[in-house]
C-alpha cells in the first residue's frame, strides 16, 4: 500500500481539485492522510466531505507549530510501505503513483524522484516525453536536489518506501525548522537509500502562481532556513566527491536576501537584522568558489546599505 502525506493550510480554492486528482489515481491502493494544520478557511469541511465519501481518505485536524510537525504526523498514520507527500496546491498526473510504484519494484529501489514541470502561468503546461528511467548515485541525486533550490519544494516529486523513515537511525523532520526541514529530509533519505531511480518523464507540476513568495510575510521562523542549510551541509560532507561548497554558496546566497528583506521592512527588527547580518560571516569566503557570491558577500557584510540601495534597484 501507498501512504500519500498532504499538510493542509488555508487552501479551498485549489484542495478538492488536488483531492480528486488523488481520489483518482489509476493506482488504487492507497491511503491518502490529510494533516489540516488549523485552517481558518473551508479546508477542514473539503477535508471532512472527502473523508465520508472514500474511505481511503484519512484526516486530522490539529493546529501544529510548523509543516514540520505536522508531516510527522502524517508519519505516524501511515501503514502504506510506500510514501509520498504532495503540495496541496499543486497538479499530478493521474498515472503518476502507478508508474512510481512499479519503477521502484521492478528495480527493487529505495527512492525514485520523478522530474516535474514549473508552471508559471495558468493552462501553461509543458508536453510529457516518455523516457527510460536511469539508476543515480547518491551523488547524483544531491546535485538534482540541490539544481531544485530555487523551488522550495523538494519532497514531492518523490517516491519513498517507507523503510527509509522506519528503519534505524529513523528519520523524523526537525520541528526546530521552519523553514528547508523538507530539504534536509530528502538529503537524509538520499544519504539513506542504497538504490535511487530517476525517472525523467514529467510527472509533478509544480503550480508557481499558486505558491506564495518565499519572504512574503517575513517573521523570525525565516531565521531558521540557514540553520536548515548549515545541517544539510553537514550532512553532505560525508559524501564522498560531493562539491559542498556549492550549498555553502546557497546558504550566502539566502542570509544576503534575508539580510535584504529585513531591511526593506517598515517595521525593521533590529535584533533579526543583526542575527541575518552574523550568518555572512559563518563561512571564510575561501571555501566559496562564485566570484559572484564572493563579491555579493563582502560588499552585503562592509557596505551593508549600499548593497541594499543596489538591491532596491535591482528588485525594481
């Protein structure tokens, strides 16, 4: 059996088409858990009305203190030996969990990441290709993760059996994280898995108009995305041939544009901005290799408000 994991929050307009795109999945065992994170909108009726309708369809209702803690929740409900999380607000195709689950049988794998599209604009949607999937290294599998940063959302286009979470050491998202504890748990399951199939036909649609902008509504709980960054560089040094200087880089590239966003706030918190300020000074810029972010990095860190002038400009 499938467990498909979906954390809800504030979406009716768009959670009964994704709902219905699950209830219709040409793969039929499964269950779908719906983790309704304390939403003030109809979300928890939608939820409720799928419930009474198929029994496949399983709900709690629970305010959370983040995404994190409530994908543990969904964690703990799943009997399935197979999981998988989708984004509420995005698009599957309906063959996709068929085609998932006879890939990692029939290669008797531990993953499978499926490629997606990024839809920018309603109805733009890319043709599918059919191709032949291809074994990855866990090398491999961290660059194609890593090459998805600026998506924000890297446990979707996956497939996982559920040994990877139950299985010692056991894996659970850090609640500490508010933000990047999906990236640190898709690292930790790449790291985990002995075998990992890419599968390049186009199976996930990532819906970017219907996402909102990763700073917008920028509170403290941001702060915790370098910690996730610092952990997933951590985890990567163990990896043997793997260039972690290119996550340092992204973990500069975040502290500058957070540093920015807190400037750009009316209401200017003065401790965050000096938190955000202390993160460009974590690494020695010779374990960075972008001249780019070199440059960026000093002239954020010496010049901090010509930067943020140039920022503006830049931002339009």
């Amino acid at each position: 059996m499938l467990s498909i994991i979906v954390p809800i929050y504030n979406v009716e307009n768009v959670l009964s088409h994704c709902l219905n795109s699950l209830r219709f999945q040409s793969y039929r065992n499964i269950e779908i858990i719906l983790i309704n994170e304390g939403s003030s909108d109809m979300s928890g009726a939608i939820c409720d009305r799928f419930v009474r309708v198929d029994s496949r369809f399983k709900v709690l209702h629970k305010d959370v203190k983040n995404i994190s803690e409530a994908l543990n929740f969904g964690l703990e409900m799943a009997k399935g030996e197979f999981i998988s999380f989708i984004d509420p607000v995005d698009r599957i195709d309906g063959l996709m969990f068929e085609k998932l689950i006879l890939t990692i049988i029939k290669h008797k794998a531990d993953m499978v990441i499926a490629n997606y599209g990024e839809e920018q604009i309603i109805n733009n949607k890319e043709p599918i290709e059919s191709s032949e999937t291809v074994i990855w290294t866990k090398k491999m599998a961290l660059n194609k993760i890593i090459d998805q940063f600026q998506i924000k959302s890297f446990l979707c286009n996956k497939l996982y059996t559920s040994e990877l979470f139950r299985s010692e050491p056991i894996h659970e998202f850090d609640v500490t994280l508010d933000i990047f504890g999906d990236l640190v748990m898709s690292v930790q399951c790449i790291l985990k898995s002995k075998k990992i199939i890419y599968d390049p036909n186009l199976h996930y649609h990532y819906i970017a108009y219907r996402h909102v902008s990763f700073f917008n509504e920028l509170t403290k709980e941001k702060l915790s995305g370098a910690k996730g960054l610092l952990k997933v560089i951590d985890l990567a040094e163990n990896l043997d041939n793997f260039d972690v200087c290119i996550i340092k880089e992204h973990y500069i590239n975040y502290s500058i544009q957070l540093l920015m966003h807190l400037l750009n706030e009316e209401d200017q918190n003065r401790q965050l901005i000096k938190e955000a300020r202390k993160n460009l000074y974590y690494f020695p810029l010779n374990e960075v290799r972008s001249q780019r972010v070199k440059t960026s990095c000093v002239m954020a860190r010496k010049m901090t408000y010509v930067y943020f002038n140039i920022w503006k400009i830049r931002s339009g």
